[in-house]
C-alpha cells in the first residue's frame, strides 16, 4: 500500500493505529453470524495488520518480520541522529554519543567564556569558571576584592548588616523622648463641671489617684441597706 509509504508524525501514527485495530476486530467479528471464539485468529490478523503498516513507515518490506522492522528503526533513528550533530551518517552509538557530548561541553565553555580552547574545556574547568563568575559577582555587590573567598564574602556580608542594625540602635536611643514621656505622672488634676458639688467639709473623705486627689462625700456612720 503506496499510503504506508509516507511516515506520518506520532499524533497521526496513533489515530492511524487505532483505525486499523478497530477495523480489524470489526472485520473479525462480522465474518460469521455466530459468536466468535477463535481468539488466536484475532491476534494473528492484528500482528498481521501493524506488522505491515509500521513496516511502511519505517522503509522495511512489506513481509518484514519486527526484528527486521526494529533494525531499520534503530538504523533510522541513528542515521538522523548522525547528521544532527555532525558527524558520520554510517557512525556508531558511542560516535554519536560522544559527538553530543563534545557539542554540549563545548557550546556550555562558550557560553559561560572559559578561558581558552572551548573545544578541550572539561565540565571541571567549566564547573569552575562558573563558581568564579559567581563569587565575583556576589562579591562585588557586598564590597570584598575580586580574589575574595567565601570565607570573606560571607563575613563581609555579617559585618555590615550588624554595622546598620548597630546603628540604627544607636540613632534610636539618641532620638528625644516624646512628649507623653515628658509629662509627670503625678500631680492633682481639678475635676470641675457645672453640676460639680460644693467642697465637702474637711472630714469628708478623700482618695488619690493617678489623676489626683478626689474628694468622696461618703457618711462614715451609714450603713449599706
């Protein structure tokens, strides 16, 4: 079939898989009015069925079996995968392997300004230029030398934050008091007002408190009904 020819993309590989396995259990069940038992019949025009197709897909022929269809997929898969990192088309798994390697490390060296050949940087040297670009970085912003360790950075980095706390405590005590702790907290306090009673005579009680003295008309001879 001329139409197994053209590899559809994985989303059609599917709906196309599904179609086939429907139609096949449906052709499988309308081949006889009675009820169908023969199971391993079924299983047989299924394997049928997707043998052929995918072997379409794949470039195998027609009758291949799936180890053959799994060889040409392996050898696809890797032809492809070849030309993608440059280098030979006919090349082995650990060719390929190690040319996507050798890519990665290399495109990371120049990504990150190794010093020197990109192509013989290792992931250590790699490693190291990025804590070095890092550690100057933080350093730089806490104020510590270009060659500074952690060590000093992080120190640095303590020392000025108890330099502003250390200040910031200082400035407070030295701010003058506010106007409610300048006020006394004792002295008599006149409670006055239009229906205020007249001064009681001197052997009326009185009691002081935080807002002075006041005067309390109480009778010492009656009792509490």
């Amino acid at each position: 079939m001329s139409e197994n020819n053209t590899t559809p993309n994985p989303e059609e590989m599917g709906a196309r898989l599904d179609e086939e396995i429907k139609e096949t259990v449906e052709g499988w069940g309308d081949e006889s009015k009675s009820k169908k038992t023969d199971y391993d019949e079924l299983g047989r025009d299924l394997d049928d069925k997707l043998r052929r197709t995918i072997a379409g897909w794949v470039g195998a022929g027609e009758d291949a079996s799936w180890k053959e269809i799994g060889e040409q997929m392996d050898a696809g898969t890797r032809r492809a995968l070849a030309k993608w990192v440059g280098t030979d088309e006919n090349a082995d798994w650990s060719d390929i392997t190690n040319k996507m390697e050798f890519r990665t490390r290399s495109g990371a060296a120049r990504l990150v300004n190794v010093p020197g050949s990109e192509e013989e940087a290792s992931w250590s040297d790699i490693g190291a230029k990025v804590e070095r670009d890092v550690r100057g970085l933080v350093g730089g912003i806490v104020g510590t030398p270009d060659d500074a360790g952690w060590d000093t950075i992080a120190q640095t980095m303590v020392d000025k934050v108890r330099d502003v706390f250390g200040k910031r405590a200082h400035s407070n005590k030295d701010a003058a008091p506010d106007a409610d702790a300048q006020r006394p907290r004792s002295g008599k306090v006149e409670i006055t007002g239009e229906d205020a009673p007249p001064a009681s005579p001197a052997g009326d009680a009185t009691t002081t408190g935080p807002v002075g003295d006041v005067k309390l008309d109480i009778d010492p001879d009656s009792k509490l009904n």
